[in-house]
C-alpha cells in the first residue's frame, strides 16, 4: 500500500490541453517557472511536471486552464489549496503557461536506457 | 547431568576461602556498630562511619591483577558461534569489554570466525543486522552499552520489530552493585534497561549466570526465527562477561541444543476452505506483504498464482514476487480490488486498508465489491504487544483470518488448490493470459511516463533508476534499499527476479534506517559475491553518516547513490499542505525542512569517510560514468558513493 501519498490530486478528465488555452489569461513562462518551484509544485509534481508517486503528471500537454484553476483553489484528493489569499489570478496564469511552454518529450524509442528496458 | 553454576557469589575460587573468612572477621564490628546507634540515626556530631571499608570486606571487589585462563566471554562466544552466528556489530562500551575482548581475541582469530564489525551508532549496529538478516534469512549479532547505548538502538529496534526482521541483540549490564567502580559504570547499568525496548522487542532476558545465559541465548535465537521474526535481547552481566568461568574450564556449561524450528502453518481443513475458496473465484487477487520470509516463500507464491492463473500484488516490503512475472499487477491493485470476488492476503501489515476505501472527509467504505470474500493467513497476530500500533486499525471486513505463518501454509494450500482444480484448465489459462496482457501494457505505460523529464536537472527518478539499472543488469546485482521513495521505478522498469534482489524498506519508517541497513544487507551479499547498490536519501544519511566508515573500514563493497532532494522531502510535502490550509502560503515552509545554505557535499563527506565518491551529479549525462567507476569500484571489493541531485520523487 502507498502509505506516503499526499497529494493524490487526481487530475480531471481532459480535453486537449492546446484546445483550451486559449481560454487562459496571457501568462508569464519564466516567471510561471519560478512560481512553480518557489511555490512547491514541484515538490510532487516534479521540476518539468512529469509527476510521481506523490502527485500526477502535469506537462506536456497540460490540463485545460480552468481545470487547474479549479484544483487549485478547491483540490479533490489530498493536494493542498492555493487560495486567492495565497495565490494571485496571475500566479495561476504564469503556472500555466510555464506548463503549456514544456516541450514535447522523447519518445521511449528515442531513449536507448528506456527502449531497451526489460 | 551437569550440576547448576551458582551466580552468587562469583568469586575466583583459590581467593574465596580467604575473602570469606575475611568477610566474617570484618563484618562483625560493621554489624555491631550499627546497632549501637539509635534508631539508626548518627549523631549530630557523632562518625559518619565507621572507618574504611577494607577491600577484603567488599565481598565480590575486583582484582585487576589477576589472570586466568577461561572466561564468560569466551563461552559466549561459543554459544553464539553454535548458533551460526558470524557477524558481531558494535560501538564499543565498558558494560560488554569482556564480550567485546573475547570477540576480538577468540571468535575471530578460531573457527568458525565471529568477525568483530564497528560501527559509529548503536542504531547502525542493530540496522546493520536488520537489513543483513534480510539477505541471509537470519540473525547476526549487535551489542550495546547498558542504558545510553540502548538509547541509541532503540528507533532501529523498533524498525526491525515492525519489520519482522530476526535481530539478536545484547546489552551489557553491571548487576552486581558493588563492583561498579565508577560513576558511568552506575549510570550505565539500569535494574532492568531492556523495559525500554521491550515494547518493540520479541523476548528479552537478564539471564543470572552462564548457564542460563547459554539457555537464553539459544531461546532468544529460537524466537527471533519463529514467524513473526523479530528482534530479541538480552542484558549481560558485565562481570560475568569478564570473569573467569565459575570453577574453570572444567565447570564450562554445555551449550543448550537448538532444535529444528518449523512455523506455524493453517490447519488442513482451513487450508482446504480456502483453496475451495480460490479455485472457485472468478477473479481471486492475491495481496503479498511480509510473506516470502526466504526464496522458498517467493517460489511458494508464484506457483499458487501460476496454478490460478491470479493476480499478485506485491506490497514492496518483501521480495515476493518477480517483477517482470506475468502475473504481477502492482500497479493495478485499485482496479483487481474493486473487481476481486476473492481476495487473499499473505501476512499483510495493514489488513484494514486492504479492504476499505477511507475517503478524504473520513467516510469509510468496503473496498471490495458485495459478496466478495477476504481471507488473511498471518503470523502478525500470534504475537501482539501493547502500546506501539504496527497493528494498525481493526477491520471487521475479514472473513477467514488463518492465524498461520503465510509462507508454511503455502505449501499445503498449493497442494490442496492442485488437487482440486478442474480437469480443464481453459478459464484458468485464459485469465492468466488477460493479466499478462495487462502486465504488458503496464510496462508499456511506465516506458511512456519515464520519458517524462527524461533530461532535466535535477534528475527525474526514471533517469536515475534506469542509469542504475543500465550498470547492474550484466552483474548479480542486489537491490538494498526501498524503492518507494523513488516512485518505486525500479520495480516498474527493472526485471528482477530473485529473492536477494530486493529488501523492502524500514518497516518502522524511522528515519536513518538505510545506510546502515544496506550496509548490513551487503555484507551479507558479499560472501555471495553479489553487486549490492542502495539508493539513500540525503536526509537519511545525514542521520548516520558513519556507517560509511564502517563500510570502508570493513571492506564492505557496496555503491550507495544519494537522493539528493536536499530536504526532508516527505515532511516538506506535508508542511506545504498545512501552510496551505492555514492559508498562509508556502513561503516559509523550507524552514526546518529544506537541507541547503550550506548545500551538503556528500561526496566529500563520503571521501573524509574512506570512501570512493562522485558528485554532486548534477547533469543526468554524467550520470552513466559515474555509476560505471563506482561499479567498478564496488565489483573490486570497496564500498562507494555517488551523490545525485534529484527530484523530489
């Protein structure tokens, strides 16, 4: 049993990530990079929001915006709230733009350590 | 028949007709003069005493002058010896020198050897033996200093216990007061120092002379290695260690025989319910926790999974199953639960969260579907203690508890689930083919989701664990630290398929656990000339970070990688939830949690320790030769370390 999960936040149901954000209010990537660590997403989400066993994958191709706008305000499961009181409009915005601006991976094909896994 | 060695007095025998004679001499006056005072009360301004006590009168006082040619220490050595006991870790302390002497002076330089190991923590001592026993299948032996080195051990004896890890463990103890010559010698020897383990401890004993403590040695092994395993004790009269044996060698008490230890395993007819059980289910799932205690365990699970055609979910905490087996579906455990008519847990640690789902405002819920039966064979609960909750929370969704040892029920349950399975096979075969499609598509899923940050810096765990894997999958490689805290990526994207390639975690998650741990599970390793490699957190290490000068110092080969979060990871995740809920933001929740300014140079820690060492590793292309030197280093017998900036997770 995982024991350790805290922040299960399963991540809704998506649409295409690109479909959506045009919805998006205009966001800052280098600054949205700089909320994402300083704020701790990263702590389970990982650097580039590829996820782990403490919290889903986020990037590439992220989650429609007001998707993660709701999760983060009123998360289902264990993640934490980022309120108004602690988190600006703009914080969001900035979040998600820095997501939408992480490239496409590899493909396992492309990585010899993965494409030769057992 | 050997006749019982007195405890009291224990006096060198060409001194005792002599110290006697003088006690009776000396004695009178004492007695006398305090029967004079009233009451028993001095005078304002009468003696305070008498006058000296001459060293004679003190009935059992030490002569440091003596010699002689036997001794306590020496016939315990025999005894663990007789056991099967090789290795003796310890951080040295006055209460157990005469241990510790005949240790170093008799069981290791006379065969068979009871090799000597030092370490700089009584908690490496006893984690040493818990990951060792891990790899072994038994016990070796640690020793700690009366009341402060118990102290000291005690998280890693609480580790073992929730573990379910044999630790043999003695503590040294001067019970005869009179003959502590210093004030340590008074502050180290407690009336009773187990009672502050013996919630987490299996047995312990303060045996009273030689004999005994060859009874209790011997008693003290057999319970350690009767499921549930776990850690025993004994306290250790620091004179008898020192002392010559009472009577000499001549008087040397025989060392109690060990019989053949068989566990407990279900009754015939329970074990015949439940196969009846299994064999009719449509959709059994079969949950392993502690139950492949040795190989034969894991070989024991695969073959009631393979004859069913089920589903194993390995918990992680044992080697119970392999990890490119068609049958195992870790992974999926939310989903077979949901569907599984029959499910079977083998020595589960958490039996009520196996079957209750518990949602985020607290609402409890079966887990599994109506009319689905949960059957547990366990050790667990033939031993329950007070206090300390590795019991976890009661269920009453178990239908049929076989209060049994999981891996000797085996045996007759696989037995019994042959003999009544169908002539035809068909459905069997068919659903074992369903779940090793779905063992393939989920190896497919974790290939997708490594590639995933496959680049950056600090490095993703995928990275980390495949770079590994890529410079141990040509060796016999052992895998002696968990894999959780990795988002167990080993063993989503590792092949591994013997017992020894996997231990498990802490048991107690008591922080420090894995580098000595490790070291322990290697040392076993080592005579087996297997590659051992143990991923360790940063936190963790700085816990204990002389168990890599034991490593050096002992030879012991083994490559340890840092997880170099630089933080208490775990604990920081959890402070940003609180923060968050507090509305007060996560600005501040570094504090207390974060490990940098300074950033830890593990490497150079290492080197200062005797060790081979690279890093910080901070771009995941270096990371491959690094591992490839360090490999080569381990494979020439010395331990290394490589310290890799990483994730979170």
């Amino acid at each position: 049993m995982k024991r350790f999960v805290l922040f299960l936040a399963a991540a809704p149901a998506l649409l295409s990530g690109a479909a959506l954000a045009q919805t998006a209010p205009k966001g800052d990537v280098a600054r949205g990079k700089t909320v994402f660590a300083s704020y701790g997403c990263w702590q389970c989400h990982g650097y580039q929001g590829q996820g782990s066993n403490a919290g889903p994958k986020l990037a590439p191709n992220p989650m429609p915006y007001e998707a993660l706008d709701r999760q983060m305000r009123k998360p289902r499961d264990r993640m934490p709230a980022y309120t108004h009181k602690t988190t600006s409009d703009q914080d969001v915005a900035d979040v998600y733009a820095y997501l939408l601006s992480i490239p496409k991976a590899k493909t396992v094909a492309e990585i010899p350590l993965l494409a030769g896994a057992p | 028949m050997v006749s019982e060695t007195p405890f009291q007095p224990r006096r060198r025998g060409f001194l005792k007709g002599a110290a006697l004679g003088g006690l009776a001499a000396a004695a009178a006056p004492i007695a006398s003069q305090a029967q004079t005072q009233d009451s028993g009360k001095r005078a304002a301004d009468g003696p305070r005493n008498p006058g000296p006590t001459p060293a004679d009168v003190e009935a059992t006082n030490r002569d440091e002058g003596l010699t002689y040619a036997s001794c306590g220490g020496d016939y315990m050595v025999d005894v663990l010896r007789s056991l099967g006991i090789e290795y003796f870790a310890a951080t040295p302390g006055n209460t157990f020198m005469g241990l510790h002497e005949a240790v170093v002076n008799y069981g290791m330089t006379t065969a068979p050897s009871l090799r000597w190991l030092t370490t700089m923590h009584e908690e490496a001592s006893v984690a040493m033996c818990h990951g060792y026993a891990k790899i072994e299948g038994k016990p070796m032996a640690c020793a700690f200093h009366g009341a402060v080195g118990t102290q000291h051990a005690s998280m890693a004896i609480y580790n073992a216990y929730v573990d379910r890890a044999p630790v043999f463990m003695i503590t040294g103890v001067g019970l005869e007061a009179d003959r502590r010559k210093s004030a340590i010698d008074w502050q180290h020897s407690p009336t009773d120092g187990p009672a502050l383990v013996r919630d987490f401890t299996k047995w312990d004993d303060t045996p009273g002379n030689l004999r005994t403590f060859g009874e209790s040695a011997v008693r003290a092994w057999k319970f350690a290695m009767t499921p549930p395993y776990g850690p025993t004790l004994l306290a250790v009269d620091t004179e008898m260690q020192e002392d010559e044996i009472p009577g000499g060698e001549a008087r040397r008490p025989p060392i109690p025989r060990l019989p053949s230890l068989r566990p407990p395993s279900g009754d015939a007819n329970t074990v015949r319910e439940v196969a009846r059980m299994l064999v009719a289910a449509e959709h059994p799932l079969i949950y392993a926790d502690r139950c492949a205690r040795t190989p034969e365990g894991m070989k024991l699970t695969i073959e009631l999974a393979e004859v069913l055609g089920a589903p194993v979910v390995d918990s992680g905490n044992r080697m119970n199953f392999p990890w490119r087996h068609p049958l195992n579906q870790s992974s999926r455990f939310g989903a077979l639960r949901g569907q599984a008519d029959v499910l079977l847990a083998l020595e589960p640690g958490d039996p009520f969260s196996l079957v209750t789902n518990k949602s985020k405002q607290g609402d409890l819920r079966p887990a599994l579907k109506q009319g689905a039966k949960s059957i547990t064979i366990s050790s667990v609960e033939l031993y329950p203690k007070g206090n300390y909750q590795d019991l976890e929370r009661y269920t009453g969704d178990v239908d049929i508890a076989v209060e049994a040892d999981a891996e000797a029920t085996l045996p007759f349950l696989v037995e019994e689930v042959k003999r009544l399975m169908p002539v035809s096979r068909s459905a069997y075969d068919s659903r074992a083919q369903a779940h090793a499609k779905a063992h393939l598509e989920d190896i497919n899923r974790s290939k997708q989701a490594a590639v995933f940050g496959w680049d950056d810096s600090p490095i993703s765990m995928p990275r980390l664990a495949m770079e590994m894997y890529d410079v141990m999958r040509h060796e016999d490689w052992s895998l002696v630290s968990h894999h959780y805290w990795q988002s167990s990526w080993a063993q989503r994207l590792w092949a591994a398929d013997k017992h020894y390639q996997y231990i498990g975690g802490s048991g107690g998650n008591g922080v420090g656990y894995m580098t000595p741990a490790g070291l322990g599970a290697a040392l076993a390793n080592q005579k087996h000339g297997r590659l051992s490699v143990g991923v360790v957190g940063d936190g963790d290490l700085m816990f204990g970070p002389g168990s890599l000068w034991t490593a050096a110092h002992e030879r012991i080969p083994i490559l340890y990688i840092v997880h170099n979060n630089r933080s208490y990871h775990q604990e920081i995740m959890q402070l940003q939830a609180i923060a968050n809920r507090r509305q007060r933001g996560v600005d501040r929740t570094g504090i207390g949690c974060s490990i940098t300014n300074p950033n830890i140079d593990y490497a150079a820690v290492a080197k200062g320790l005797g060790l081979f060492s690279a890093g910080p590793i901070e771009n995941p292309k270096d990371l491959g030769p690094a591992l490839r030197r360090a490999i080569a280093v381990v494979k020439a017998g010395e331990p290394a370390l490589i310290d890799v900036v990483s994730q979170g997770r």
